[in-house]
C-alpha cells in the first residue's frame, strides 16, 4: 500500500516535553542560524577569511620559514631534493606500514576480539584462526602427520565421489 504524497500531512509538534530537554535550545540556534539573511552569512565568511589571510601574510616570515625548513621545500641543492631526502622520504615508509595493516586487516580471524590471523571457512565469507576454525581438530596449532595423512585421504575421496 503506497500513499500519495500529496495527501501526508506533515507530523505536528506534540507541545514542549516534560523536564529539562536541552533539544528546543539546539534547534532554536539552528533555527536562528537558518533565518539569518544568506547575504549575511557570505559577508561574515568573507570578513573571517579577509581577516585570516592579512594575519598569514602578517607573520608568513615566522611560520613559513619554519615549514619550509621542515618539509625540505626551500631549494637547498636541487629541486625538491631536500624534501625527498628529509620529509618525502617518510612517503614510503607510511606506504610499507599501511599495506603491514591492509594485509593483516585482510587475513585477521573473523571472530570479534581475536588478533589471530586465519584462513577461509569453506562454504562462508569468513575467516578464522586455528582456534577458531570449525575444521580444526585440538587445542595446539600444529597437528600430527597421522591427523594431515587422514584428512587428506578423506578430502580425496570426497573429490573423487563428487
């Protein structure tokens, strides 16, 4: 059952709630805000932005030496040589450490809490541990020669039946 959109009312306010509800003072500075004239809104922003860039171009020897010197920005014996043998250099390291995390991030075990990494859950979209893997037999992660022989015997005879 669809109802035409013309014919829904808009939900009414019920009136003011009981206790100290903070929400009708949010909303009334929402509101406020919103009333305000759009003009007035971009004339406020232009004077802060005005007012940010003359305080930037006031102390730009103070601060932009200091960010020149630590990204290696300024020339010092080569284009960009400074910046890819001082703070570039660290480009590649948060490389190496992103894809350490994406991979384990990727392989982790699926079960809430556990730092473990895994392998797939046949027949599932998941990963578990040897832990937590429904065809782990014990309690160590290592398993005994007889245990791999059988389980290799049966999967094989699994495969041949299919």
């Amino acid at each position: 059952m669809s109802q035409d959109p013309s014919n829904v009312t808009p939900p009414t306010d019920a009136g003011p709630s009981a206790g100290g509800d903070t929400s009708d003072e949010k909303s009334s500075l929402a509101d406020s805000f919103y009333a305000l004239p759009r003009s007035l809104k971009l004339v406020t922003a232009l004077i802060i932005i005005v007012v940010l860039a003359v305080i930037f171009a006031i102390w730009r020897d103070f601060y932009f030496h200091w960010f020149e010197v630590h990204t290696g920005t300024n020339n010092e014996t080569g284009l960009y040589y400074a910046f890819w043998s001082g703070f570039g250099s660290d480009v590649g390291e948060a490389t190496i450490i992103v894809g350490i995390v994406a991979a384990w991030r990727h392989h982790n075990c699926h079960v809430k809490g556990c730092p473990r990494l895994g392998r797939p859950v046949p027949g599932t979209p998941y990963v578990a541990c040897p832990r937590h893997h429904p065809s782990h037999e014990g309690t160590k992660r290592g398993i005994s020669l007889e245990t791999l022989i059988k389980a290799h015997e049966a999967a094989k005879k699994q495969n041949n039946l299919s």
